[in-house]
C-alpha cells in the first residue's frame, strides 16, 4: 500500500509539474499541451473508436507476428543447439541477423508484400524470430548434461527427453529471449507504422504520425501515452506470469 | 490385484555380472584406460560398495550397469542377460543432485513413474506419494527443487529412483555432498529403506567408513587403468551406526589396505 501511494504521488507531482510548465506560458500550447487537453483527447479517441480500432489493428499486427516468430524460433533454436551443421549455417545467420535492427527490414518489406499487413507481419517475426533462435540455442547448451541422463535412465529418450527434460531446463533462457525479441518487434512495428502508410489498416503508429502532420500535439501525446500503456501492460501480461513461475521454481532473483 | 498393489510389490533383486570389462576413453590424442579387465558378481539383494580413488573407474563401471555407456571388451549381464541400453530396472542416483527444478517434489518422483506404461495417473500419484512418505518428506511434495535443504534433495532422489521400483539401485556418491550430521542421518534412513525395499544396489563412494557403513561387501578399485585390487565382506549386524568401534576396525584394516595399493601404485 505504502509503495502504491509512493508510485502515485510521484506520477501526480509529474502531471502537476508538467501542468505548471504549460502554465508558466513559455512555451506554445501547439508544442506542450496541458495534460488535460491530452485527457480529453483519448477520451474523445476512446469515444468516437479511433483509439480501440487503432489499438487492435496494430494489436494483431503485433501478436500474430510475435507468436509466429517464437513458434518459428523455439524449433529452430533446437535444431542449431542438436546439430553441429544448423548451428554452422542457420546459427550463424541468426546471431547475424540478430544484430541487424530489426526496422531494416521495412524497404525490404515493401518491396516484397507492399504496403500491406503481410509486410508488418514479416518485420515482426524478423524483429522476434532471431533473438528467440539465439536464446533457445544457448539455453539447451547451458542445460546440464545430468539431467538428460537422469531422464535416460529412467526411460526418457528422443521426443520425450527434448520436450520434458531440455525444453523446460532451458526456460530462463528462452523467456528472456522471448521477452527480448517482443522488445525488438514492438519497436519495429512502431517504426513501421510511423514509417510508412499500410494499405490494409491504420494503426496507433499511424495516428501518431498524422497528430504531427495535423500539428495536434494533444493527439501525438495521447498515443504515445497509450503505447506506454501498452508496453506495461505485456509486461504484466506475457511475462510477468512466467519470470514469477522461473522465480518460484528455479528460486532466481526476480530483477 | 488392482494396479497399485501390484506396482509397490516387491520385485524379484537381479543378479549383476560384470564380466571382463574393459574401457578406453578418447579425448583428442589423450587415450585413457579407465577400466582393465575387470570382473566383478553382485548378487540378489546384495549392497556393494565400491571404493576407489578418482579416476580408478568407479563412475564409468556404474555408467555401464546403468546402460549409459557401453564395455569396448566384456560385457555386463543382469540375470544372464546383456545390458545394451538403460532401463527402468535399473535406476541411477547421482552424485550432485540430478533434480528437475522445474518440477515440484512430487513432479520429480513423478517423471519415471509417467513413463511407465499401464498405469492411470491417480494410481501413479499414489505410488509416489507411497515413495515420498517412505522417504520422510509427504509435507513437502509441493515444494519446490530449491528450498530444500541438501538432504531433503537426495532423498528426493532416492524416492525418485525407487518410484519406478528397478531391481537394481545404482548410486554414485549420493552423499559426497552433504554435511556429516545430515549423511549420518541418511546413513541410518538408507539402511532401513534397503530393509523396506530390497534391492541389488551398487554403491560408490570416496568414504570407506561410508563404505563399511553400508556394504555387505566393499571393492577396493585403484586407478590408472581401474582395476578391482582387493575385497571385504562386511559381516557387522544391521542396523550399522558409522561411530561403532567395530565399524572403524573394518573401516581401518580397508584405508590401510587402499594405502598400500596406492604406494605399489605409486612405485
């Protein structure tokens, strides 16, 4: 209770601070709007349905992408870390690929799919895909060798062994991967949007950049306000659920 | 009979015959003669112990009762039959704790149990439950892997390898880990669950009092290759407490004999 009125009264001292410097009238409400204005504005936007519709275009955007690249990812991180030919050719070209920012891939995108939802859905897996196969690859490497044969003996072998002993001794890593690569795909995605206009929907990247264009700061704040919201909320959502599972079983300090 | 009286009955103790074994290891150009020529019987229900120093093969001859690993020359039967791979018959315990800290207690004592066939789960968790209890911790098999104290660990262990009831318990330096007070205590719960759950069991071990403690015989191994240099049959009565005098007489006569191999060793 204590840390959630501490959280509480620091974010109310920011909204005020930030109320004051509009007020102060040294700059134009055209640049720094009243927060107030900013309220209206995604009240207004939850209204009308702008906000939600933009939310759930770039939501499943987003999603679909994401599972798709950890469904990819996971199999293939498996087979880099089994067979020392994937780990030369697919392994390599991961940890390559890893380093390229993922928003790179958008003028590849468009070329290939055009300004359609096929486009954000490959800059989303490629955002997702490789920081998965990375942290797959080095989990099942770093899972003890004891545990498989304990496994063997009793009876354990081949699809069993990989699904019941190497999969879930790898988990740390592969949820930190996971949690990697949805940093890299929102991201991405957000570039995207704000990048270029996709034929197929308007997302909240796209309502950010036509605030700017129609100079409505209010608007450009308020999305930016609910991208914020969204972030959070996946945190609690997808991970916080299983870092609190890694942490109550494995005994890890939670960060 | 329903299926759970049926799978905690006993089941008849194997007889191993470890005959003529031989084992390189390759590692680059290194070769090692791990095991020469050895030969060794353990009867039905019989504990023996194997003491060594490191390196004189001990884990690798284990390996190869369990089925892990495979003799270059000579072979080893259970019951006159050939090992050629591992088998819930015979279930391995390990030095440092092999637990799964994705499971909980009772998901680890559950792992063997699922893969074994012709049972429904509620008659599995009852059999673990059974070896959970036997083992002291039924108030803990919600607990997980890490808050268990290095003890409670290896008698989860040992109710793991129980739980699909193997003829043959293969155990390599379950205790090596553990502070004295809490071996000794293991010491005293290994030999009343051995009397509740006969089987052929097969001990490692760097401790010949832990040795003498245990086995019905003890086999002194020395290294470089591994060879089996000398035996002792252990006729003290059970329940056996490691601090009798007549237990350290034993113990003795065994560390002096282990010294003497080394030094011709060492010559």
């Amino acid at each position: 209770m204590k840390r959630f009125l501490t959280a509480l009264l620091f974010f109310v001292a920011l909204l005020w601070l930030w109320h004051f410097l509009v007020d102060s009238g040294r700059w134009s409400a055209m640049l720094l709007p009243d927060p107030a204005d900013v309220g209206k504005y995604l009240i207004s936007a939850v209204k009308d349905g702008t906000l939600l519709e933009t939310t759930w275009v770039t939501m499943k955007r987003l999603l679909i992408g994401y599972f798709a690249g950890i469904v990819v990812g996971i199999p293939l991180g498996l087979l880099t870390a089994r067979f020392l030919w994937a780990h030369d050719t697919i392994g390599t070209l991961a940890l390559g690929l890893q380093t390229l920012p993922s928003v790179c891939w958008v003028p590849l995108a468009l070329m290939w799919f055009g300004q359609t939802e096929a486009a954000m859905f490959f800059v989303v897996i490629m955002g997702t895909m490789w920081s998965v196969v990375i942290s797959t690859d080095n989990g099942v490497r770093s899972v003890p060798p004891i545990y498989a044969r304990a496994a063997r003996t009793m009876g354990s072998n081949g699809w069993h062994t990989w699904l019941r002993v190497i999969l879930p001794a790898a988990l740390p890593f592969i949820v930190s991967g996971v949690k990697q690569g949805w940093a890299f795909a929102w991201r991405s995605l957000m570039a995207a949007e704000i990048y270029v206009t996709i034929l197929t929907g308007f997302g909240l990247g796209h309502l950010l950049h036509y605030g700017r264009e129609l100079h409505a700061m209010d608007q450009v704040i308020g999305v930016m306000l609910v991208i914020v919201a969204i972030g959070l909320l996946a945190d609690k959502v997808l991970f916080a659920p299983w870092e609190a599972f890694l942490h109550r079983r494995w005994g890890t300090q939670r960060n | 009979m329903n299926h759970v009286a049926a799978e905690l009955a006993p089941v008849p103790c194997a007889k191993l015959v470890i005959d003529h074994v031989s084992k390189w290891f390759h590692s680059g150009v290194v070769k090692t003669h791990a095991l020469d020529d050895v030969s060794l019987t353990v009867d039905e229900a019989e504990f023996v112990c194997l003491v060594g120093p490191s390196g004189c093969g001990k884990s690798t001859l284990l390996n190869m009762i369990a089925g892990l690993e495979m003799a270059d020359q000579g072979s080893v039967l259970m019951d006159g039959k050939k090992v050629v791979g591992s088998g819930r018959e015979r279930m391995m315990m390990f030095q440092e704790s092999a637990l799964f800290p994705w499971l909980s207690v009772l998901g680890n004592v559950l792992f063997g149990l699922k893969l074994k066939p012709g049972l429904k789960d509620s008659e599995r968790l009852e059999v673990a439950r059974y070896y959970i209890k036997l083992v002291g911790l039924e108030r803990y098999e919600r607990a997980n892997i890490h808050e268990l104290s290095g003890g409670m660990k290896q008698r989860v262990a040992l109710a793991r390898s129980l739980a699909p009831n193997p003829r043959v318990l293969i155990m390599d330096e379950p205790f090596a880990s553990l502070d004295a007070m809490t071996r000794e205590q293991l010491y005293g719960d290994l030999q009343t669950i051995w009397a509740a759950r006969k089987k052929t069991i097969v001990f490692v071990t760097h401790n010949v009092r832990e040795a003498v403690c245990l086995g019905d015989r003890v086999v002194l191994f020395s290294p470089n290759p591994g060879r089996v240099r000398e035996q002792f049959r252990i006729d003290l009565p059970r329940p056996r407490d490691i601090n009798s005098p007549s237990l350290a007489e034993h113990a003795t006569e065994i560390t002096r004999a282990l010294k003497q191999h080394r030094e011709v060793a060492a010559e």
